[in-house]
C-alpha cells in the first residue's frame, strides 16, 4: 500500500498519524530502541507541521526551538512546511526546521 503523504492528508487523517507516531515512540523508547525512538519522533514533528499555518511564521522573527531551551532560530524565508534560518548560537549554517519545532517568542 502507498502511503499517503502528510500534504494530502486532512486535519483527522494527521492527528490520528500523529496518535499512532506517538504510541510506535513511546514503545520504541521502552525497549531501548533509541533510533527508532528518533525517526518517529521526528515524523510526528513534520506531520504536526501540517497542522499548522506556516504564514503565521514570519521571516525576520525570532523563535525558540522546541526541545532545547534558551536555543533560539531566526527565519529567512518559508518555503512549504520548513522554516529556514539561523540557530543564534553562534552557529553559522543555515538549515531548514519543521515549523512544529518553533515556538513563538512570549512578548514581556
């Protein structure tokens, strides 16, 4: 069977891949299997992507990276569901991230 790709899937159809990401993950991690443990996680971060409206991610902004506290990235440009840009830490590469990984700033 083909399987489908998270870009023709609807909003129910990504959140039960997501569930099922999560429970495949959560298994993976008690048996050790630390590789696979990554692999789905890193699936369900792109297909909770595509939940999410990538215009509300604006390049020029500031975002922290989801998982690595007080790490934070700034978008370039969008281009579909990847966000890419900057880590602020120094590191020069750009590279491409999962609009799932960032958070917005808290405004204080």
């Amino acid at each position: 069977m083909q399987e489908k790709r998270y870009s023709a899937m609807n909003q129910y159809e990504l959140q039960q891949e997501i569930a099922s990401l999560k429970e495949k993950a959560r298994k993976a991690e008690q048996m050790g299997m630390l590789n696979e443990f990554a692999v789905l996680e890193r699936k369900a971060v792109m297909a909770k992507s595509y939940l999410l409206n990538p215009d509300e991610f604006i390049p020029g902004e500031m975002y922290q990276i989801e998982g690595d506290p007080g790490v934070y990235f700034k978008i370039d440009y969008m281009n579909g569901v990847f966000a890419w840009g900057f880590r602020l830490s120094g590191n020069t590469e750009q590279e491409a991230l999962p609009i799932a990984m960032l958070k917005k700033l808290e405004r204080g």
